[in-house]
C-alpha cells in the first residue's frame, strides 16, 4: 500500500432523508453520509467537516440539500475524512 492517502469525489444522493418527518431530515442526511463514506471507502471511522457540517444545516433541519458534492480522503490509519468538494470548472 502507498503512503499517500486515497482520496475519491462523490456525488451523494440524500433523497432518503426526505422520508423522514421535517423535524428529523438533516440528522437522517448526516448518518447517510456516514453510512455511505463506511461502505464506499471501507473504514468504520468517520469525521465530517466543520464546513460540511454548516453547508448541511445552512437551511435547517427540515430543508437539507437533495444531493452533496464530497471528497472523501482515508488515511494510513483508516481514518476517512469528508469535505465538501471544490466545484471545479464552475
């Protein structure tokens, strides 16, 4: 294994958080990113950004986006790190 961290960009869909009640969608949209982080990069740890965390609340807990832009970046200890991507050629 390299020593360089692996780092992959996707396109989350949150469209399932929005089968919740309105008092509980962005909560529902942070565990989906969770979840998938833990199955896509294969690492039970997970941290979330502090600017992702804001982008996801910006418009409520009822209110979260339909689908998140992400780059998710798993150490040499396993640690999976998410944060927004960076809109590139817009």
């Amino acid at each position: 294994m390299s020593s360089e961290p692996l780092t992959r960009i996707y396109t989350v869909p949150l469209r399932r958080a929005f089968e919740a009640p309105r008092y509980r969608r962005t909560k529902v949209a942070i565990r989906l990113i969770r979840e998938f982080a833990t199955r896509h990069m294969k690492s039970e740890e997970v941290k979330l950004d502090e600017d992702l965390n804001r982008y996801l609340w910006s418009r409520g807990i009822g209110n979260p986006p339909r689908r998140v832009k992400l780059e998710m970046e798993k150490d040499k200890d396993g640690v999976v790190s998410i944060r927004l991507a960076a809109e590139t050629g817009q």
